[in-house]
C-alpha cells in the first residue's frame, strides 16, 4: 500500500539522446525526493530498440501491462519510424502509449528560479499542446508517414485534425486555466 508520501514511476529511457534525459530527469527526482522525504521508486524497463531485440516489439505485451501499476512514468524520447516493419506495434511506442493511455495533452510549465539569477525573473508560463493529431502525422495515419513529393520541388504532408480531439484539448486547455487561476491567457 503506498501513501501520500511514496510514488512508484516507470522508467522507459527511450532511444537516441533519450537515456541521457532520461538519466538527468532521474537524477534531478531523486534529489527532490531526498529533500522533501518522498520515497521514490523508480523501475526500469525496456522501449524501443532495446525492447525490440530482446522482444521482437518496441513496447513488449508485459511492459505496458505493467505501466497500468505505476502511478506515472518517465518516458524519454524514442526514435520516429526507424523501428522494423514487422514491430507489432507499428514502430512508435510512444505514440502507441499516448493513443492507448488516451495521453492527449502535452503540459510544459517553465517557471524562472530566482536562485539562478534568471534573465527574466518574473517566467512563468505553461506550453500546452494537443499530443495525438495535428504534428504527428507518422503517429495518427494508418499506413505511416503523411509526407509526399509529387515533384522534385514540392513537398506534401497530411496531418489529421478532428473536431472531438480538437474540442476534448479546449476543454482542457480551459480547465487547466482555471484551475491554475490564470486570469489571462496572454500578456
């Protein structure tokens, strides 16, 4: 039974430059942890290419059946279409997460730390970003990229945009206004 003052997370390092943010946010969480006496419990596993040679899938069944038991993850990035055609998965895990888990909203808050003598003190904004349709076109086709090149000079990409996504993110976009207080959404 865990408590307010224990978080278990899962670790998936990604690929690419993906173990090395992954390392460092790991780092930076177990410091906060340390300070503020949080119990963290941090359990690796394998995404991406790792995953695939000891599996044959970018995101094994038994890994994302055991995602459902942690209270969150830290996910770093994975490659975008280099993985095999025969991935089970399609070759995007973490566009597979995010259709699977519903994860539809990217949340990036930056906020300047006076200790750091910031250039501007007063920073203190959140990107959000609608996370499964509009610049993913690799992630939301059924056969791939959307990308194409009728000529040599002319390049093409679809993207998918649908009302419901669109509407759903409002909503929340909204919502998380609100609930921060924000009583304007630009300056």
């Amino acid at each position: 039974m865990t408590t307010d003052r224990e978080i278990s997370l899962a670790v998936l390092a990604g690929d690419g430059v993906g173990p090395e943010i992954t390392d460092a946010t790991v780092r930076v969480l177990q410091a906060a942890a340390g300070r503020s006496g949080l119990v963290l419990g941090l359990t690796p596993y394998r995404i991406g290419w790792k995953a695939y040679e000891k599996s044959r899938s970018t995101l094994a069944p038994e890994t994302f059946a055991t995602l459902l038991n942690h209270m969150g993850w830290i996910l770093g990035p994975t490659f975008a279409g280099e993985y095999p055609k025969d991935d089970p998965i399609k070759g995007h895990p973490s566009g597979y997460l995010r259709l699977n888990f519903a994860l539809f909203a990217n949340v990036r808050p930056v906020q300047a730390w006076p200790q750091l003598d910031p250039l501007i003190p007063d920073l203190d904004i959140t990107i959000l970003r609608e996370n499964t349709e509009g610049f993913y076109p690799d992630r939301n086709l059924a056969w791939g990229y959307g990308e194409f090149k009728p000529t040599e000079d002319v390049g093409l990409s679809l993207r998918v945009i649908t009302a419901p996504a669109c509407d759903r993110f409002a909503r929340f976009a909204f919502d998380y206004a609100a609930a921060a207080n924000i009583d304007r959404l630009w300056r």
